[in-house]
C-alpha cells in the first residue's frame, strides 16, 4: 500500500515543487502569498 502511495505521489509533490518555484519568481516580494510560498519553500523536503 506504501509503495503504490508513494509512486503515485512522487510525480505530483515534484510538480508541485517546480510549480511553487516557477511561481514565487512571478509574484511580487513582500506580498502574502510570496511569503507563504518561502515558508512553504523553506521546509520543503
């Protein structure tokens, strides 16, 4: 069951990964959600 999790998820927390990086170059430093994006960043495993 791990397993089947596990390859199911990878694809989709690595694109969500770039997807977060691609979009914290475009929004604006300082706003709300630029900052939500580097916490989330931050503590990314």
């Amino acid at each position: 069951r791990q397993r089947i999790r596990q390859e199911k998820a990878a694809p989709i927390i690595d694109a969500l990964h770039t997807w977060m990086i691609a979009q914290r170059q475009l929004v604006p430093e300082g706003s709300a959600i630029a900052k939500a994006l580097d916490y989330s960043l931050k503590r990314w495993i």
